[in-house]
C-alpha cells in the first residue's frame, strides 16, 4: 500500500521481485517474469535498466513512437 498521490513506478521494483516463483510445465521453476509489458507511464531509463539486471525483457510503449494499444 502506498499513499494516493505515489507515482506507480516507484513501486515497480518492490512488485517484479515480490513476484512468487512459477512452476513450467517442464517442472522447472521460473523466479522472475519473462516480460514486462508496461504503458507510457513506466518508459523511463531507469526503469528499462532496472528490469534488464533482472533478465526480464522489457515490453514498454515508448512516447510518440508506439501506441499502447500494440501491447
């Protein structure tokens, strides 16, 4: 929980590594998301960098560029 008026990308990091372990079909368990995909609000620098430390690939409209009906 956080206050009304906090920007979700501050939250962004606390969620993906909160994110419980997914057991695949072949048995293996997978700790992290594959895919991130995100709207405009989360397309910053440091957030793509964030997500690619943590071996997750980042799926994020970019402004002007994409829409966000595309993800």
């Amino acid at each position: 929980m956080t206050a009304a008026n906090v920007h979700d990308t501050h939250e962004l990091f606390p969620l993906v590594d909160s994110v419980p372990a997914v057991r695949l079909p072949s048995g293996q368990r997978r700790f992290r998301p594959a895919k991130l995909h995100g709207d405009k609000a989360y397309a910053s620098r440091k957030n793509r960098s964030g997500l690619r430390l943590r071996g997750i690939a980042a799926r994020i409209a970019r402004s002007g560029v994409e829409s966000k009906e595309r993800l």
